[in-house]
C-alpha cells in the first residue's frame, strides 16, 4: 500500500482528509501519530519540519497540508466522487469555501481549544470571549450565502464539506447554533448523514475522554 497517512482520530485537521479518502474508498494505511512522546515526535519531523498532523506519504512524495493533501488525492487518487470541480469557477467556489471553514470556523474553535488546556487561571478570558464571537460570525456568514444548496459549493459534495464536517462538529461544542441558523443547522444534519463523516465520529469515540470538553459532546456522538 502506497498510501499513509499519519494521523490522531482526535483532530479535526485530520478528519478533513480522512473523509476525503473514505468518500472515494482510497485504499490507504493510518498512521497514528503520538506528538505527546518526544522521541516520537522527533522522529516524525524528519518526514516534515513542522511536525503537523495530517501528513500524507505516498510511496516517496510527502504531502503536507490538508487542502493540498486533497487535491493531490483528487488528481492522483481519483474515485467516483470528485472533490474539486474541473470547471474553473466552480473550483473557486469549492477552494473559498474549504478557506472559510478552515480559517473562520476551526480556527477560532482551536484557539479555544488550546485555552481549556491551560490551567483555568491561566486561561486568557479575551481570547475565549473572542473566539466565541468569531465563531458567531462565521456561523451568520455561511448561514447568509447557503442558501439552497445541498452542499457548501452547490449540488455536489466536494472538498469544501471535507472541511466543513470537522470544523462544525467541534465548533457547535464551544457554540452551538442559534434559532437564526436554520439553514446551517440542517446543513450540519446533512452532514453528519454522510458515511465518510459518522465513520471519523465513531473512530474518534475511544478517544472522545482525552478531549478537553468531552462532557459537552450530545450524547448521539457517543453511542448509536
């Protein structure tokens, strides 16, 4: 098997690929990654400086960076389901999406996250205050173009929702939708349907304790 992909079943960053390769049924080994051993975490940095996780290996190439890591997929692993359009302004469609939700929702979500791992007197209140804002704001911001599309980019499923899924799934835990995000909310539903999504759900359950605010998952994330 060419393909590795060195991974944590916790990350978000992580599920965004994961879902990429499970909607097309890419045949590939995962890795699992532990940044917590120092040893480890050296010796996986040889593969890359930054040390991030995901990290694609496909036979010799390294592939960093998950939206790279997806178009990559897209063009040398093709399957049934394109992630990325052919035509030019759709594609452009797909990749200011896959932006939006990375920067505007898992951004914030994660400079949240990183807060809860600080000893609680030592937490930043600006930041979480911040963060908290930030989130409603892109919250209203996707519920305003959405629209009637079935998915972020249009009618197909693409690399756009492979971002979303994870973004929404953590970020709805430190803010959940209001009653003014219907469209968002149903999206989100729409979501969690997909098979390529509820797998990385149900891989991520063993982990789901070591999750900073695990008492705040709605229970239909932790059994079926």
């Amino acid at each position: 098997m060419s393909l590795t992909l060195h991974q944590h079943p916790l990350s978000s960053y992580c599920w965004k690929v994961l879902i990429a390769l499970h909607e097309n049924g890419v045949p590939f080994e995962a890795r699992l990654v532990n940044l917590g051993d120092s040893a480890a975490r050296a010796a996986y940095a040889e593969l890359w400086p930054t040390a991030k996780i995901p990290l694609l290996v496909d036979g010799d190439r390294v592939v960093p960076e998950t939206s790279i890591q997806i178009e990559y997929l897209d063009h040398h692993h093709p399957g049934k389901q394109p992630l990325l359009p052919r035509d030019f302004d759709a594609r452009q469609e797909v990749r200011l999406w896959d932006r939006v939700f990375d920067l505007y929702v898992m951004t914030p979500m994660q400079r949240f996250i990183a807060q809860q791992l600080r000893p609680e007197a030592e937490r930043d209140v600006a930041t979480l205050t911040g963060t908290v804002h930030e989130l409603g704001m892109a919250y209203d911001l996707v519920e305003s173009r959405l629209g009637g599309r079935t998915w972020a980019a249009g009618d197909a499923f693409t690399m756009a929702d492979c971002a979303a899924a994870p973004a929404l799934f953590y970020a709805t835990v430190v803010r959940p939708f209001s009653s003014s995000h219907e469209r968002l909310s149903a999206y989100f539903e729409r979501l969690l349907a997909r098979p390529s999504v509820w797998r990385c759900i149900v891989e991520a359950r063993p982990f789901f304790p070591y999750y900073p605010l695990n008492h705040a998952l709605p229970a239909r994330f932790l059994a079926d």
